[in-house]
C-alpha cells in the first residue's frame, strides 16, 4: 500500500513510439501506473486535504487543491492561468514578478488538438508534449510560436472563434481514432484566423505529434467519481488517458482534480508479477 497526498499524474511521451507512460508519485513512492493496467487498483481517500502550493490542512479547496490565501494571493491561482491574453508577465506586473518571468514571460506555443474533436490551446513551450497528455490528445499540431504568454493568449481568442477551446471528457474517453490529416486540413482555417498584427508568429510547417495512451479498453459508459462523496474506487483499471484513471466498470478518476486530496493506494497482481 502507498499513502501520501494526491498530485496530478506524471506523463513522458516516448517520440519514437508515441506511447505515454504514466508515474504517480505518493510520499516518497514513485508508482508505475502503465504497470497496472489490466490488474486491480484501489484509491481510497483518508478524509485529510492539504493545500498543494503551502500544505496547510484544510476542510474545502478553492481552486484545484488551494487553501484560500493561496488561491487569493498565489500566482498559479491568477486569472491569467485560464485566461492567458490577460497576462502581464512581459510587463514585470503580477501577483509574483519573478514568478511570472520564470513561468509566463517565456515562449509558448498555441496549438490544435484531437481530444473528442479539433480544439485550440495555448502552453509553455516547456510544457509540450505535458499540456497534451494532461488533456487527453491523440494529435497535436503547433500553429504559433510566440514570445510570452499574453501573445499566445490574444492569438488564441481569435482561433476561438473558428475552433472549440475545450472538449467534454466524456468525449475524450470514448475510442475515437481521427483521420491522419485531421489537424492539417484544418491548418490554413487557423493561420487564417491570426490577427495581422501577429501573423509573424504563425507557423507554417510543423509536423503533428502523435500520441498513444495505455487503453486495454475504454468502457462504452463512464461515471465520474469525486472522493469527497465516494471516498474508495477500485476494481480492474483499464485505460489512463489525460488525467483520467479509468476502471473496468467504467468509473472515472481526474487525479489532478483531487490535487491535495490524501489517499491510499491499493494495488493487486498476478502471482510473479515484478514492482516498481
């Protein structure tokens, strides 16, 4: 058994296959969750939260797994996190200056992505191929390269008038395998889209990223699960897509969303079968 407080899950992309590769890190334990696939696993939730940015105990989140001061006053709780265009980190304003220097005054990417359909989103360039495992894609095509945060967040109002910003999960669990040439039969829709004024950050030419996710099979009907009603979930785990734990019975775990949240983790194998 491992016991510690819930973070999202860890992800890497291996570029020569495509496939993603899952960790869970509870207390000192990393935890190999591709490994599990196909075997039975248990979360269970001890009934403690902490905060995950200061670790102060807490009876409710604000935010995804904030204390209140810290979704008041920390700069990973500011509005520019969901709204990039109105960001101010080029201008050395924020809740944290050099916060936003090491985070938002530097190179991003805006995006389409297959999840259940064509959406468009905006990301660290640091962060790539993370932000598109954490939503689920099995595309991605880079369509601007920009300088800070705000630039990817003005060029991504525009696309959203042409594309969708965010897709249901239900959606992007069910087994969809788009068209190879999804994304770039909608790349000239895109680039079309860019303001003028920012056109020089277009790009014309890069090539879709492919991504896999350990699936033995998604289930035709899932149920989310929230550990504050439903304190224990388990049974045979069948896929990991996003943030997403999905089990056999087709209930369904975001384990970023109950980021702070303290658990138990139960796992059952085979006779013989080796640990992480």
């Amino acid at each position: 058994m491992h016991t510690g407080a819930l973070r999202k899950m860890h992800a890497a992309l291996d570029p020569g296959t495509g496939r993603v590769r899952y960790t869970l890190q509870l207390g000192e334990a990393v935890i190999d969750l591709n490994g599990r696939l196909g075997t039975g696993l248990t979360v269970r939730a001890t009934g403690e939260r902490t905060c995950v940015l200061c670790g102060r105990a807490v009876t409710r989140f604000f935010g995804q797994g904030f204390c209140y001061p810290c979704s008041r006053d920390a700069p990973e709780a500011s509005e520019c996190i969901v709204r990039p265009e109105l960001c101010r980190a080029h201008l050395g304003e924020g809740r944290d200056p050099a916060w936003e220097r090491a985070h938002h005054d530097q190179e991003h990417l805006v995006y389409l992505s297959f999840t259940g359909g064509v959406k468009v989103g905006v990301t660290r360039s640091t962060q790539v191929p993370v932000r598109w495992i954490d939503q689920g894609a099995v595309q991605a095509l880079p369509i601007a390269r920009t300088p800070h945060r705000q630039c990817a967040g003005l060029i991504e109002v525009a696309l959203k008038a042409v594309f969708a910003d965010r897709t249901d999960w239900r959606a992007m669990l069910r087994h969809v395998q788009p068209p190879p040439d999804a994304l770039p039969a909608q790349r000239p829709r895109a680039l079309q889209a860019i303001p003028s004024a920012l056109q020089a950050h277009a790009l014309h030419a890069e090539a879709v990223v492919h991504l896999q996710y350990p699936v033995d099979h998604l289930p035709p009907k899932v149920r989310s699960v929230n550990l504050e009603k439903e304190p224990e979930v388990g049974g045979t785990l069948a896929a990991i897509k996003g943030q997403y734990l999905v089990w056999a019975d087709g209930r369904v775990l975001n384990v970023r969303n109950h980021s702070g949240f303290h658990i138990e983790l139960d796992d059952a194998r085979p006779a013989g079968a080796p640990r992480s």
